[in-house]
C-alpha cells in the first residue's frame, strides 16, 4: 500500500494484552529491547525522553532527526516507517514557540504540526505499531476554564486566540488516537504536559517560550550591566512548569502503566504568576537591575493550572523543584553560550 491510500489495517489485537493489576492500573514493563522510535529526539522533550529511556535501560533508541527526515513529507514517513519497523512511538515531535510565535504564524503552526501527526500516527498504523504516546499540550483548554483544568475541560469553550491554531492541531491529534483505538483496539495514548522547561531548550530570542525568554533576557541584561529589564504583559498571569526530566519519566510510566483513551495531564499541581517566575529566575542568574513590566503586549490565558489527579493516581510525582529546575537549566544555558545547542 503507497502512503497516498487509505490506511488499511493490522489485526486489532494486540500481542502482549495490558495486565490490569487489584488496584486497577495497568502494568505491563516495555520490552527493553523493543525497538522505540522517539519522533523529534532533538527537540527538549524528545530528547530527554531519549536520556531517560537509556538510563532505564532500553536499548534500541533510533530514528531519524529532522534534517534526516522532514516528517512533514508523508511518503518519507511512511517510508521509513516500512524499514525501520518500530515497536513504538512517541510523538513528541512539533512545530512550537511562545505567545508572539504562535500569535503572528498561526498557518504554520497549524499545517506544519498537522502533517507531522497526521503523517506519524497513519504510518504507526499501517505498520502496526502497538504502544504508542502522543504528547499534546496544556494549551489544548479552554481559556477560561475551571482551575486546576481537568481533562473533562476538553472541547467545553473557547480557546486562547494567541495560539488557538496550535491548539487545535493538538486537539487533532488527540482525537486520532482516541479514533485508533476505538477502530483498531491499539493501547494508544495521550499525555498533555504543562508548560516545560530544561536543558535543551530553546533560548532564541523571538521565538522561545516565556521561561527560557526570560532566563535569557535576565543574562544578557547582567552581562551588559543594564539597569532594568522589561518583560511583556503585566506578569499577572499563573503558570505552572514542569522539569522536562520529569515528563520523560511520566512518559515511560504512562506507556507501562495507563490504557485509556482520555487525555492524562503532566504537571505539578502547582503554579505561580510571571511577576513570581522573573522574580525567581533573576535570582538565579544574578541579575541586580530593576524589572519592568509592558501591559501593552499579550499576557495570554489569565491561568493554566493542570488537575494532575488522575497521574498522581497512577504512582506517578515529580521530583524536580522548580527553583532547582531552573539552576541547572541556567547552568546549561551558559554552557552552552555560543554554540548550535541554542538554536540561535
């Protein structure tokens, strides 16, 4: 079958069925040597997702990075797809940026993250991969809806505007998966992690995500020995971040332990507001000016705090501490001042 048709397909049994244990969670151990695809292992989550699964032992970690193939493309996907014969994925794999990347390129962000799931999901199926996890996002929600937001909240209002087009492709991506499973009977899954942050992310100037951003803009306000520094919006806003260190770890622990079709969210149960956060990363960085603030510019959703309940049930707890999260991710950043690693 080329990759123009329609997607045909494997037997709907699975192999190895998930076991449900007395408390009623699934267990069943991943093979170690189970061929794993990690779709965009050298984006922030793909790749600590990558360093996790090594460290727990698996040991056949392969695919392609995005200059190798351009997941966009459908016939190469499906094309590796029938060489490579992965044993399962994890689609972590996007088109991603802050509020001014989403709110000024909302087409590409909607094509671009559309071809790669589209594209990534209906060759998984073709080929018969059993166990596969489709990372979303917290932006997935309404902009208004009830805090902590469970996963219920999906599809129950309208969503934030400055990146709705994202959102939506998410939205899509997890309907796909809820649609495999109710056709083929394959244990796939969801998982939307909060807003995320560590070593290996994207520190680029227009284009990153508001951790990083400021991080960033504290260092370089240091080293030039700037007076002040202005953020945008009116730093009123709460957030919640998630080291991604933990997300690779509830990663491997939803893929082993979680075989419903919902959506799980990946957080820590706790935020705190922009002003709290650049308050926080100035103290990491050392930064002795003065912080302003432009209410001219977009603050975006008011709050986004995840219900992490139905995670936390399954034996699941983050372990990193944010103010300890963003010391290494600082550390990291300096490091690596200068080299590709950045993506400047």
């Amino acid at each position: 079958m080329n990759a123009d048709s329609d997607v045909a397909h494997p037997a709907a049994s699975a192999p190895n069925a998930l076991a449900v244990a007395a408390d009623g969670n699934v267990h069943r151990p991943l093979d170690r040597s189970a061929r794993v695809f990690v779709a965009g292992r050298r984006g922030l989550v793909g790749s600590a997702v990558c360093r996790h699964l090594r460290r727990e032992g698996f040991t056949d970690l392969g695919g392609p990075t995005s200059a190798e193939l351009d997941l966009r493309e459908r016939r190469a996907v499906f094309a590796w797809f029938a060489d490579a014969r992965p044993d399962v994925v994890v689609l972590a794999a996007a088109r991603v940026g802050g509020i001014k990347a989403n709110a000024t390129r909302p087409t590409e962000f909607l094509s671009d993250n559309l071809r790669i799931q589209v594209n990534v999901l209906d060759a998984a199926l073709e080929h018969g991969v059993e166990r596969l996890l489709f990372l979303g996002s917290s932006c997935i929600y309404p902009k208004l809806a009830e805090q902590p937001i469970r996963e219920e909240a999906l599809l129950t209002g309208p969503l934030e505007p400055t990146n709705d087009a994202y959102a939506i492709a998410k939205i899509t991506g997890i309907l796909q998966v809820q649609a495999v499973r109710r056709q083929y009977g394959l244990p796939w899954i969801s998982a939307m992690p909060t807003n995320l942050y560590g070593s290996g992310d994207n520190f680029h100037p227009k284009h990153c995500h508001v951790l990083p951003s400021l991080i960033r803009r504290f260092h370089e306000a240091k080293e030039s020995g700037a007076r002040s520094v202005v953020n945008w919006g009116s730093g009123s806003p709460r957030r919640e971040f998630l080291h991604v260190d933990d997300l690779a770890r509830a990663c491997l622990h939803l893929l082993e332990h979680y075989d419903e079709g919902g959506p799980v969210n990946v957080g820590t149960g706790t935020d705190l507001t922009i002003r709290e956060l650049a308050e926080l990363v100035r103290q990491v960085v050392g930064y002795q000016g003065s912080v302003e603030w432009d209410p001219s510019q977009p603050d975006g959703t008011p709050r986004k705090l995840l219900d992490v309940s139905r995670l936390t049930a399954l034996g699941w707890a983050p372990r990193i501490a944010l103010r300890e999260g963003l010391a290494q991710t600082y550390a990291w950043y300096v490091e690596n001042l200068g080299t590709d690693a950045l993506r400047h």
